[in-house]
C-alpha cells in the first residue's frame, strides 16, 4: 500500500487521474504523471478483478491508488481496502449516521468495525499493516446532495472521516440543473466554500473535481482543495482520438486541393 499521507503532509496541490476503463496498461503508461489515481468502481467498468489490477499497476508506477467502492456495505469498502489501495471513496454521503457507518465499514477498531485479514496487505506488509491502517488508508466521504452539504460540518467532523469530496454532477442534478450546463465557479461557489470550510475547521483534506476550464481548476486551487481532478483516461482517449482523426483529415484535405 502506498500511502497519500507523505504527499499530503507537503501540503501542495495533488493531482489526479480518474480511471474508468478495466485496462491496467493504461495506468502502467500514463498513471506516473499523476500524483495519485481515482479507480472508479462505482461508475466505470469494472469488477473486482479490473479493480485489483489497477490497484497493482498503481503499486507498479509507484502512484497512491483510491478507489470509489459502488456503497456504503461492508464487503464493498472492506474489499477495496484489503486490494493494498490508499484509500476508499465513499459515494453519496448525506448524513452524520451515513459517515458513522462508513468508518465503521473503513476503520479498524476502536475506531470502526473493519475486518482484520486482508490477504494483500498481510502478504507485503505483515501482520502488523493493522497498526498503522486506520492513519494510512483514507476514508473520504462524497458530498453529492443539497442535503449533504447542509451537514458537510457535522459530517466532516465525524472521527474516522479524512476528507470530502464535492461531487458536481449529482449535486447540480439535485438542484434541478441539466447535466450538460457547465460547471462554473459562479454556479458551485456557496457548496465550495461549504465543504472546503468544513474541512478546514476539522483538519480534514478538500477534494475536488478541476476538469472543465482553467477557471475552475484555478478557483479549486485558490479555494484550498488539496485532492483535485485533473483528467479522465476516458477524456484524454476520446480528445486524442478525435485530434488525430481532425489532423489526418486536414492532410488529406490539404492534397486534394
């Protein structure tokens, strides 16, 4: 398990990569220019074996690995964890009993309830990869509703809990906003300043997604989110795709006339 803790304790900005394809050779290509990797196990498709090779490729290149578990279950974040991963994300956290529960699913006791035996971390850490769990691996809970960022404070405040995580989309669809509007600081600004002022006042990380305009990278930057999205091996497939298809058809263009 490589652990975000070091980077983190820099206090600078930590990019990162959201992986959505179950295609370990594109993290082993491409996963070293970031400073941690977003394995979506929620949204993207895979399945534990994906997952878990992803986590190794992200061990291979050296790079902290999170990923997003589909629930709140047990088996969901407990598996997750013992794949050797970073850390967890927790989708759609609304409620102080919803974070409770989550630490009781991420952390070992006393603090929660996670089961001991995890057979990667016991295989190249030892036994003793207990001790230090609970501080190495992070447990961050997403903050995707209205209601959710009422309680972003109390929820932030949960022992256990080490950061938030502005979810954009579900919190705009919430708010009755098509998904295609762009995400603009204008427009998120009032759940920004919320979530990341809870993590501030309980010494938790900001986690953001900076994708869209410079603009909004710039302004999670400015607002103090230290975890920020940077790009998606999706987005960065289909933009390469779609440049090299423009550029030969320009070429070719250029020799008929």
């Amino acid at each position: 398990m490589i652990s975000l803790r070091p980077a983190l304790a820099t206090g600078r900005p930590l990019f990162g990569l959201c992986h959505m394809f179950p295609q370990p050779g594109l993290l082993e290509r491409i996963a070293g220019d970031w400073d941690w990797v977003w394995i979506d196990g929620q949204h993207g498709l895979m399945g534990y074996q994906d997952m878990l090779a992803a986590v190794r490729a992200c061990d291979l290149v050296g790079v902290p690995s999170i990923v997003r578990v589909p629930g709140h279950d047990f088996g969901s974040i407990g598996l997750a964890l013992d794949m050797g991963s970073s850390g967890v994300l927790v989708p759609v956290v609304d409620t102080v009993e919803e974070a409770r529960n989550v630490v009781q699913a991420a952390k070992f006791p006393p603090l929660g309830g996670r089961s001991y035996g995890g057979r990667r971390p016991v295989d190249r850490q030892g036994r003793l990869y207990v001790e230090t769990a609970n501080v190495e691996t992070l447990l961050i809970c997403q903050i995707e509703s209205p209601e959710a960022v009422e309680h972003a404070d109390a929820i932030a405040a949960v022992p256990g809990v080490d950061g938030l995580f502005l979810g954009p989309d579900d919190l705009l669809l919430r708010r009755g906003c098509k998904m295609d509007t762009p995400r603009t600081p204008e427009l998120l600004r009032s759940d920004m300043e919320r979530v990341i002022n809870a993590c501030k006042k309980h010494g938790k990380i900001g986690c953001m997604v900076g994708t869209g305009s410079e603009e909004m990278m710039r302004f999670c930057l400015a607002m103090g989110y230290q975890m920020v999205v940077g790009g998606a091996d999706v987005a960065f497939l289909a933009a390469g795709s779609r440049h090299a298809s423009t550029e030969a058809r320009r070429i070719a263009a250029s020799l008929a006339g």
